[in-house]
C-alpha cells in the first residue's frame, strides 16, 4: 500500500464513524425532564427580610438602630449556616 492508498482509506474510516456516530445520536430518545410542580400562592412571610427591608431604608441610620444590628447579625449567621441564638420577637413594625 503506497501513502495515497492509506491516506484514503484513513478518510473513509473517519467518514463512517463520522456518519454512525451522527446517525447513533439522531435515534438516540431522549427523556424528556421532568416537570416540576408550580407552586401558586403567596410566599412565605419572612420577618427577617422584612427588617433587612426597614434597615436599607433607613440608610446611615440603621448603624445606630438596634433592631438593625440584630437583623444584620441574624442575616450573617443564617449566611455562615450558623445556629441562630433565640431572640426576643422579630421587627412587627413600629
């Protein structure tokens, strides 16, 4: 076999399994993914949010607020996925 022989029987090779390898993925199924349930409804009230909310509004203020600086430490511990120390109760809103 001299090199033009082999270059193209090196070019067939690849263009079959070019052509089964394309042809393997067109029949290939595919599972569909499966649907999620929607959730409809109003979410869930979070109180601390709610004071993460007060706080932003209150701006450089909230620096001096105690009930910033506590929704800011709860805010670092839930983030640190560390346990939270019972407080008194959450911002209701002053």
């Amino acid at each position: 076999m001299d090199g033009k022989m082999l270059a193209r029987l090196g070019a067939v090779v690849f263009v079959a399994v070019a052509i089964t390898a394309a042809v393997v993925e067109l029949i290939r199924k595919e599972e569909p993914p499966e649907a999620s349930p929607v959730r409809v409804g109003q979410p869930q009230r979070d109180p601390l949010r709610e004071g993460q909310r007060r706080c932003q509004q209150l701006g450089q203020q909230a620096g001096s607020d105690a009930e910033c600086l506590r929704v800011w430490a709860e805010t670092r511990d839930r983030f640190l996925g560390r346990p939270t120390a019972p407080t008194s109760p959450s911002y209701e809103g002053r």
